[in-house]
C-alpha cells in the first residue's frame, strides 16, 4: 500500500506522516491462482487474533490453508501486519501452530523514527521467553502465559478494562472496528450507520440504474421473551425470539422481537451488543441473503423494522431476498463504501473515517460500467475518509489509468509447473515501463502473467 513515485491520481495517495499510502490495491489472477486464499489469510488471521473462529470443528489449520508440501503440516504459519492506527506506525504478529491451531508467537512493536520499540514479545513454544516493555503489566503477562489462555495476548488485555494498556487497545481496535472484510463466503454483514444511510443507499441505486427508487419499512411483531422460549423450546431446535430491552410494554410485560431463522445462529454476545447499539441511540442493519432488517430506538422503545425496495412505478415492494443477486452485492459493496462499522464500532462519525476493506471477487454479479462505477464511488469519498480497498478482481476494464494508478495494480501466479502451487504475489511495477494506454490488452495477452493457459479444443479432442 506504499505509492510509488508516480504523477497520476494523486487524490489516490493519503499522506501520513510524510509517507504516502495508497487508497486501492486490485489483484489479478487465473482461476485456482490464489487470490480467495489471499483474502481468507485475512479472515482467518483476524478470527484468530479476536478469538472469533467458530466453529472450531478442526484441531488443526485446515490443509488447504498449507498446501501440498508434507513440511507446511508441521511448519509454524506467521501473519504480521503493519498498520497505522491513532497517529501511531505498529508490527503486529502471531506465530500459529498448525497441528493444534493455537498461537505460540505474539509480538507487538511501535514503528517510532525508523526503529522498532517493543511493545511486547511472546514465545510459547518450548523453551521460549516472553517480555513486555511496561514494568506494571508484568503480573498481567505472567498470569496469561500460566493460565495457557488460548486467545491472543492483544484480546486478552483488551477484554479487562482495568487492565487496558493504550497501544494494546489501539491496535485490538483497529483490527476490531477497521479492518472490514467482504469474501465471497459471507451470508450476512451488520453495519452501524448514520440516521440518513438508507436514504443514501437508495441514492447510489439509483444512479447504478437497479430500478429501486425508495424503500419501505414493516414493522416487526413483537413476540415474546428469548428466556422463556430457551427453557420450553425442543431440543436442538432454533430460537428466533430476543429480548430487546428492559422496557416494558402497558400490560407490564417486557419488550421483545422476532429475529427471523437466519439469525437466530447469532450468539447471546452479538444480540447483546445489538441491543446496547440502539440503546446509545445509534442504528444497526443487519442483512443476509435472505432478508434486511433495521434496529433503532424511538420514543416507544427499541423498534425493528424490515427493509423493502420500491421499484419503478410497481405498487409493491420487494424483499430482499427477491433482489437479484448483483442487487444485493451492490448493497453490501456500497454499504462498506459509506459508513460500515462492526457492531463494536464507534458512534462519532470522525472514528468511522480509517477503515481497511478487504474485498473478494469484486466484480461478483455486476455488470462492467456498474463495477468501474463503484471505483469511482469509493474513490469519491472525501480524502479526509483515510479508506482503503484491497480487492481481487478478474475486471481487465479497470486496467485504465484514468480509474487507478500503476502501483495499484497487482497479480497472483503460480509456477508453470504446477509443483507444490506455491501463489507469487507480485506488482505491475515490476516490470519496465509498461504501455499506460494498453494495460488491459497486454495483460490478456500474458504480458504481465497472471491469466489461465488456456489449450485449444483441438488438442483435447483425442482425450474424448
């Protein structure tokens, strides 16, 4: 994400402390190159760092994750990130086992003139030392190493307020509330937003030409008491009542509302995180594939309404669900564009501007002009918005330089012998003076790599 020395788009560039950081970076690939596993270290890294991997069904790193060769089954997986969070440069780290998918390694480091000053280091593995740089956290360290706690030492300082170091909560937060990720494998996304985000959305709709002119919202029944049902329901059947406040309604009884099948796998912690949101009078969207609600709080309480779309002139709105599948990718692409947030995340607008947004298949179900659209959409934002977007794409269109820059551009490749399928990641700066004017045409003939070997179908007819 560092610029190169490059004239072009310069609202691209965000200056940070006299270092120039890019705003995009798009990866291109064949097919089974690697790009999906680029964005799954992401999501993989960052479930592990927030003790949020669940299911943990294996007792190991799944073998997909360590490719072919019999040594990355015993080899120690590494994921370190540099970020720059608070007005603050860190070296954040961890060290996985893969046989028992436990962290053994943690470092923290703050990047301060050029040098590295410990923040703390930890080695779990046999025989291996830990330190950290503050005298009064030493009991704390102690504690973390005896106890064997199998979260990171970032999640566990961070989960005791009384113990909360400020360098340790700056980074936990940035991982927490600023790095978004969208792979093609999610099924729902909950966003905080702003009072006017609906009418926003509809706006960008709009203009990417979906047909929705408005929304409509349905009122939610209210139900009864998520406790009550707990105790009374069959044996592995879902829930999908919560109890939503401590309000009552005129006959004394307490306030609650139906949570539709799709979210009723959501745990107690998120429900209860749901609920504090709204309470601090902010607004929370939750949707999936199948259905978008929206939680607030009015003079009546908490209240939970289902968002439609109106279309056209039609008299009637239409589900989420009944949208067509670019339709609601869009939703979910614009949504992390304006004012996505996790349901942690803070309630000042100003907090909402430093994101990172980790994107897979971005073109996913959308036509080309709506996909070079979108670019300019998150480019648009305003520069004080530090936002920046790191996402795989098969889009050869967006190889123009009036949409994004040279050393914005990456590819994935891997070698020609097949081997062990060991990915290269590798930038279009690499190589010398590339044709600004062609770049989409001399990757498609294979200049730069990262495109399918495609045989004839002449060769092959002998194989039938």
């Amino acid at each position: 994400m560092v610029a190169g020395d490059h004239e072009e788009l310069p609202g691209h560039i965000c200056n940070v402390e006299g270092l120039g950081l890019l705003r995009g970076s798009f990866i291109y690939g064949s097919n089974a190159s690697g790009k999906s596993n680029f964005i799954r270290a992401f999501k993989y890294s960052r479930e592990m760092i927030l003790d949020e991997r669940r299911p943990k069904q294996e007792k190991s790193i799944p073998q997909s994750y360590r490719g072919k060769d019999d040594n990355y089954s015993t080899s120690p997986c590494y994921f370190e990130y540099n970020i720059y969070t608070s007005g603050e440069f860190y070296s954040y780290g961890i060290e996985i086992d893969p046989m028992t998918e436990r962290i053994v390694g943690e470092w923290l480091y703050q990047m301060i003139d050029g040098a590295e000053d410990m923040i703390y280091s930890i080695d779990r593995n046999e025989g291996g030392t830990s330190k950290i740089a503050f005298p009064s956290m030493d009991h704390i360290l102690k504690e973390y190493i005896e106890s064997d706690d199998s979260r990171s030492f970032l999640t566990y300082v961070s989960s005791f307020k009384e113990r909360d170091n400020e360098e340790i909560r700056q980074v936990h937060r940035w991982f927490k509330q600023s790095l978004v990720i969208l792979s093609s494998e999610n099924k729902e996304i909950s966003i905080l937003n702003r009072k006017e985000f609906l009418d926003r959305l509809v706006f960008y709709l709009k203009h990417l030409d979906t047909g929705i002119v408005g929304y409509e919202r349905n009122r939610v029944d209210e139900i009864k008491k998520r406790s009550e049902y707990n105790r009374n329901r069959p044996s592995g059947s879902k829930d999908p009542y919560v109890f939503i406040n401590d309000e009552t309604s005129s006959d004394g009884s307490k306030k609650k509302v139906r949570i539709p099948d799709e979210y009723s796998e959501f745990d107690q912690d998120t429900i209860d995180k749901i609920v504090k949101t709204v309470n601090e009078g902010r607004r929370c969207i939750l949707y999936s594939n199948e259905d978008m609600f929206e939680f607030y709080k009015d003079e009546t309480g908490v209240i939970c309404d289902e968002i439609s779309f109106l279309h056209g002139k039609r008299s009637f709105p239409v589900k989420f669900k009944d949208e067509s599948q670019g339709t609601r990718r869009l939703i979910q692409m614009l949504s992390m564009f304006e004012m996505t947030s996790p349901l942690d995340g803070p309630s000042s607008e100003d907090e909402l501007a430093d994101r990172t947004l980790i994107m897979d298949e971005l073109e996913c179900s959308i036509h080309t002009l709506a996909t070079l659209d979108l670019i300019r959409i998150f480019y648009n934002r305003p520069e004080s918005e530090r936002s920046q977007l790191i996402a795989t794409t098969h889009e050869s269109r967006l190889l123009n330089q009036e949409l994004i820059r040279k050393d914005e551009v990456w590819f994935v490749d891997v070698p020609e012998d097949g081997g062990e399928r060991a990915s290269s990641l590798y930038s279009l700066e690499s190589f010398d003076d590339p044709d600004e004017s062609f770049i989409d045409i001399a990757y498609l003939e294979g200049k730069y790599g990262g495109i399918p070997f495609l045989r004839t179908l002449d060769d092959q007819e002998d194989d039938y």
